[in-house]
C-alpha cells in the first residue's frame, strides 16, 4: 500500500495565524464599541487562543470556545445551524450534545475548500453582531477565508 493510504498531511492554522485573525475580529468589535471573548481551534478541535476582552463575563470565555468548536464540526456557523435548528425536526436535538452549542457567533476557517479550523465569538451585544464579528476572522489576501 502507498504511505497516503496510511497517512494524509491536513492544513491547520498556525499561531501566527491565529494572532492576526484575533486582531482582525478585535478591530471588528471595535468598529461596533464592542469588548468580546473569542476563541480560535485548529482543524482537530484543539484550542490555539483564548482571548477575554475587558469587563466581559467570565462565561463568554467558555461560550466562545464551544461555539468555535461547534462551527468546525458541523462545518456551518453556529447562526445558521442555530436558525435549521429551530425549524428542523431533525437537527433539533443537537443541543443535547454536551460541546455543541448553538447560539450565535462561532465560524468556520477554510482553506482552499478544506476546514483548517473555527472562531468563537461571545458578548458582541447579541447574536447579529456576534456573527458578524466572527466573520471578520479571515486572512484573505492569502486565502483564509470564513466561507468555503
């Protein structure tokens, strides 16, 4: 058998990366006067960056972070599942899953078409902003993106 039958290379965000889309939704909160929690994973779900904007709630750390996770695992941002959710029998179960959470706010991160990673955003002052927060985390002068 070919070693790929065995072994497959995955992009996955960086550090580096991860620091300048935190500044990019940092900046994008600004713009709305708007201290937020985000969190960044990479493509396996493990947590690159935590980051607490002055004076939010401790439970924002917490809520980013699952929204992060939630969007690289459904592939979707966490305001359209939370949206299908509502109106689809059969995904409206999916809050029983302990790391999913569906509120508003959490995106994936592609990659030339593939999954690298998500972004999490908590108390941008509802769930509008939250998303359109989130969707600011993207690098796309070299392709990293918060659409496919």
């Amino acid at each position: 058998m070919p070693v790929d039958y065995y072994v497959k290379a995955v992009n996955n965000l960086t550090l580096e990366a991860s620091l300048e889309l935190a500044n990019r939704v940092a900046k994008a909160a600004s713009l709305l006067d708007k201290k937020v929690s985000l969190a960044i994973i990479d493509a396996s779900g493990s947590t690159i960056l935590i980051i607490r904007g002055d004076g939010v709630g401790p439970h924002n750390t917490e809520a980013a972070r699952r929204k992060a996770y939630t969007a690289l695992s459904t592939k979707t941002s966490t305001l359209l599942l939370l949206r299908s959710a509502e109106v689809n029998i059969d995904t409206k179960n999916l809050n029983t899953l302990p790391e999913l959470l569906l509120l508003s706010g959490g995106v994936p991160i592609w990659f030339k078409g593939e999954i690298i990673g998500g972004v999490g955003v908590a108390g941008g002052g509802g769930p509008e902003n939250d998303d359109l927060i989130a969707k600011s985390a993207s690098i796309p002068e070299i392709g990293i993106t918060t659409t496919k």
